[in-house]
C-alpha cells in the first residue's frame, strides 16, 4: 500500500483530501452534538405550600439567591427567563394569567420585535386582573373558542419551529436571528393561587418532539378560532 501511494501521488493528494473533509465532517458534527446536548433545558417546577415559605426574604430589594426549591418567586423568574429569550415569536395557551411580572416579560419581547399570539377561556379573559386583556390591548391578537368548552390548556411555545419558519417566510428581508425552541406547560393557571397556593407542576423544557407537538396544537387552536378573536375587545374596558 505504502508502494502504490508513493507510485500515484495525483490520488495519494486525492485520497488525503477525502479523507480530511471527511474527519473535519465528524469532528464538526461531534462538536455541534456535544454544544446542542449541553444547551438542551429541561426544568421541572413543582408549586405546593412551601412555595411561599420564603416570600419575606424576598421583600428586600438586594437580590437574594433563594434555598427553597419550591420558591414562588424563583419559580416565576426561571418562566420570565424563557421569555427574555424568545427571539421571533411567543404563542401562549393559557386559562386565566394574572402574574404581572410575567406580563412585564411580554412587554419586553413585544419592544424587542417578537410576535406573541395568545388563546384563552372566554370566560377569564375579562376576568378580574386578566392579564390576557392587557397583552390585547398592547396589540396582541387574543383568540378563544367558540363553543361552551372550556379552553384549559397551560401552555406556551416559545420559538417553534415552524412558527419562526412562517415567520421568516413572510419577511424575507428580515435578518434570521439563532434561537432554541422552548415549551412551558404543566398544570398551574398563572395566577398567585396557582404558583403561592396550590399544588402544580411546570415543566420547561426544548424536547424536540414536546415542542413541535404543542407548536402544532397551538396553531390547530389558532386557526380554528380564526373568527372569534374580534370578540375579546368587546369585554375590554
């Protein structure tokens, strides 16, 4: 074999060459891996009556680093987190929310160009301290069923793929921006009852699957409830 490369040299460069694209091939592949499994999130947040055990270490305005793992407010800021990321778009399913800091987390995202879609129970939209109403009157589109079903999904995408794909393609001249599709979702409503009193779970998570299954759920909901979204304002004062 050593003879007959020393005989061609014209494939021996060939052969070489191959072989090197090939190595920098696994090696980038086996890089980029390695990169995607550490950036994965999984983060499960369970809510009982620990959760506001803590709340009067949390009166000062010094930022504290809390112990409790069931802690309300911590718990809030890891949700908060998710949506400081969102880089193109924001799609919330979600029963009743009246959490302001999680409002003020979609203030930012709408400021930064990110698109939020929202769908809700008809009846806690207009409910007392409805946040839902609030996103409406920032100019995000509220849509809910029509029917007498209630609407009891607690869910949010954050960039799934093939919202961020319509997206792009809808604005050609816009400058693609790297982002990780993220799912929020679990049993608590976004209420203080839900995260200070009662016993849930949240889970976030970029599962591959889990996101685009409830990407997809989401826009069946959006599309079946195309025409019910002009209703919302009429119960906003």
């Amino acid at each position: 074999m050593y003879v007959w490369f020393n005989s061609q040299p014209k494939w021996t460069a060939i052969t070489i060459a191959a072989a090197t694209v090939v190595v920098s091939r696994l090696i980038y592949a086996t890089i980029k891996y390695v990169r995607s499994r550490k950036s994965e999130v999984l983060n499960i947040l369970i809510f009982n009556e620990l959760s506001g055990s803590c709340a009067a270490k949390h009166s000062g305005r010094a930022p504290f680093k809390c112990r409790n793992k069931y802690c309300t407010k911590s718990h809030i800021q890891s949700i908060v987190h998710q949506i400081d990321q969102a880089q193109h778009s924001i799609d919330i399913a979600i029963y009743t929310f009246t959490i302001i800091e999680l409002l003020e987390a979609c203030k930012r995202a709408l400021r930064r160009g990110v698109t939020i879609r929202a769908i809700s129970d008809h009846e806690m939209i207009c409910s007392s301290g409805s946040k839902v109403s609030s996103l409406n009157r920032l100019g995000v589109e509220v849509r809910m069923p029509r029917t007498t079903a209630m609407m009891h999904h607690k869910f949010m995408v954050i960039d799934g793929r093939a919202r961020v794909n319509d997206l792009r393609l809808k604005d050609r001249k816009a400058k693609p921006r790297a982002c990780q599709s993220v799912v929020v979702y679990g049993s608590t409503n976004w209420t203080l009852q839900g995260f200070n009193g009662n016993c849930e779970n949240c889970v976030i998570t970029s599962d591959k699957q889990m996101t685009e299954q409830f990407q997809t759920e989401f826009d069946r909901m959006w599309k079946s409830f195309e025409y019910s979204s002009c209703k919302v304002k009429t119960c906003i004062k």
